[in-house]
C-alpha cells in the first residue's frame, strides 16, 4: 500500500517547484535535520563524479519526496544507513538479476517490479525526471549513480513508510 498519494506527490510537485530559492534551501535544511542519511546520500553523488546540475536534479527528488512525506501526516522515522544500505543491496540484485534476461524479459521483470512496488508513482517520478534530463540511457558510471541514489531514495521512502493501523 502507498504511503504517498499521488495526490499528495503533485501537491509536493507544485509546492516545491514555487519554492523561492531561499524557500527551497530552508526545506533542504530540514531534510539535513531531519533525513540526513538521505541528504548526505545526494551530497555524496559528488564523489560519483556527479556535477553540480546533476546533483540539483536527484536534491529536488528529494525535496519533494520530503515534501510529500511531510504532507501524509504521518510520523516518519529517520532513514538508517542500515535501511539505505538494505534497500541498496536490492535494487542491486533487481538489477544483476535483469541484467541476465532477453530484452523482452528485461520489459517484463521491470514491469512487474513496477507494479509490485508499493510507490510507483514515485518511480514514475523519478523515471520523468531522468528522461527530461536525457539521462535514462545510463551512458557512464556517474550517471549509474544517479540513478541508483535516486531509486534508492524511493526504495528507503517505501522501507521506512509508517505502517498504518486499521
């Protein structure tokens, strides 16, 4: 089940994309407060060889998955390098696994990845946003680690959701 609506994704979307620049770096000063495991999983891209754009590109996912987080009225527990070290292992071992199919397996595997995942629509988000940046092709190893951060923020979001009682 999805802890962030898509509701409250767009709502997150058209929030921080308004932001002023001065609004924007209070919210990532949160985020530091708050997820700094995650914040420093961005920052670190710059060891990656990741620019200062490409950087800005996977911070403002980040942004606004803070930002949704936020809105969900739910208490959300900081993000452990345990779960974000977790959480990287398995898209990790999605990928060696799919790395072996033919191409129209590697489609299949991905699509039921996709739809067993319980926030695709921030997949869709994050799949956007590298295609509007011409970076989906994954050209080098910096922009594999572009990628790779940026699903894994996704992935921890879903880890960490607060499970609801009902």
């Amino acid at each position: 089940m999805t802890s962030i609506s898509n509701r409250l994704l767009v709502d997150a979307v058209l929030s921080v994309e308004r932001m002023t620049f001065k609004e924007r770096e209070q919210l990532a000063d949160e985020v530091h407060a708050r997820q700094p495991n995650l914040f420093f999983s961005v920052l670190a891209l710059r060891l990656h060889g990741a620019t200062l754009e490409q950087i800005e590109m996977v911070l403002n996912l980040l942004l606004v998955f803070y930002e949704a987080m936020k809105s969900s009225g739910k208490a959300w527990p900081v993000i452990s390098e345990v779960v974000q070290e977790r959480c990287l292992k398995r898209i990790s071992a999605r990928v060696r696994f799919i790395e072996g199919l033919t191409p129209q397996q590697q489609a299949q595997a991905i699509s039921d990845a996709i739809a067993d995942h319980p926030e695709q629509q921030l997949l869709a988000y994050v799949r956007g946003k590298f295609g509007e940046h011409g970076l989906l092709g994954i050209e080098s190893e910096t922009e594999k680690m572009l990628m790779l951060a940026a699903l894994n923020l996704v992935e921890c979001i879903a880890e960490a959701a607060p499970k609801s009682t009902q």
